[in-house]
C-alpha cells in the first residue's frame, strides 16, 4: 500500500472506531437524569453522525487495500501476518451490512440482530486489526535489525 493509503485505513478506522465505542457508551451504558430525554448525553448525535459519515470512508479505503495490498498478499507466496489481515478482512462485510441494516429496519427483533451482529463483528474487527499492525511493527523491526546485523557482520569481515 501507499504511505497515504496506509494512513487514511489508520485515520478512518480510528475515527469509525473511537465515535462507535464512544456512542456505544454513551447511548447503552449512561443513564440520564431527565425522564423525558431520549438522549443520554448532548453530544450523542454528533458523535453518531461522525460514526455514519466515517463509515463510508473506511468501506473506500477497503476498497484501495483490497487493490493493492489485500490481493498481493494472498496471491504472494508470504505468510507473514496473513491469520490476523485475513480475520479482519473476513469480519468486514458483516461489520458494513449490519451497520447499514440497523439503522433501516423498523423490527424490535431485527433492530436486536442488527446490533449484536455489528458489535461483535466489529469488536473482532477492532481487535484483528491492532492485532494486524501490532504484527506488521514486529515484522518490521525484526527485518531492521537482521538488515543491521548483516551490515555490521560484512563490515567486520
């Protein structure tokens, strides 16, 4: 990927992220004083909107990975990394459905589907994401210090 591709997947799932765990707390896990509020905190519907408007973003760069990193990846003869890239890719089409369904249907029932279906979707997409990167900066530096220690041991023959 590019450095800005890479950046924008980072910079919109943070934001899609944060505002739904944000929101999630706010709606479902505070309590508000005033019986006659619908909301729970006054800053509730921003943050939702900032969730519904980032969300689109991520399903683009989505896109762009799956261009040119997802694609390489699987058809490159690597493993490295591949368990926790494919799990969060895996969980993305029931993180977006879902996401979209909740906030159309009108069924008590499905309304309840659709909300399990997008938190566990998403906690797992969440988790094999960081897990991802938290990998990728191992790699990375695992491939630096062998770099190093090359360098040094022809230095020193």
């Amino acid at each position: 990927m590019k450095r800005w591709e890479t950046r924008l997947f980072h910079v919109s799932t943070i934001s899609v992220s944060v505002s739904g765990i944000v929101y999630f707390w706010m709606k479902y896990l505070m309590k508000n004083d005033d019986p006659f509020s619908v909301l729970n905190h006054p800053w509730q519907p921003g943050v939702f909107s900032l969730h519904v408007i980032s969300a689109p973003a991520l399903v683009f760069v989505v896109g762009l990975a799956v261009q040119s990193h997802i694609r390489a990846k699987l058809t490159s003869g690597g493993r490295s990394n591949r368990r926790s890239g494919v799990a969060s890719m895996l969980t993305l089409p029931l993180m977006i459905v879902s996401g979209y369904f909740l906030q159309v249907v009108v069924s008590p029932f499905l309304t309840q589907v659709m909300l399990v279906l997008h938190l566990s979707s998403a906690t797992v997409f969440v988790a094999t994401y960081g897990a991802h990167q938290i990998v990728t900066l191992r790699l990375r530096k695992s491939l630096r210090e062998r770099a190093r220690r090359s360098v040094s041991g022809r230095q020193l023959a």
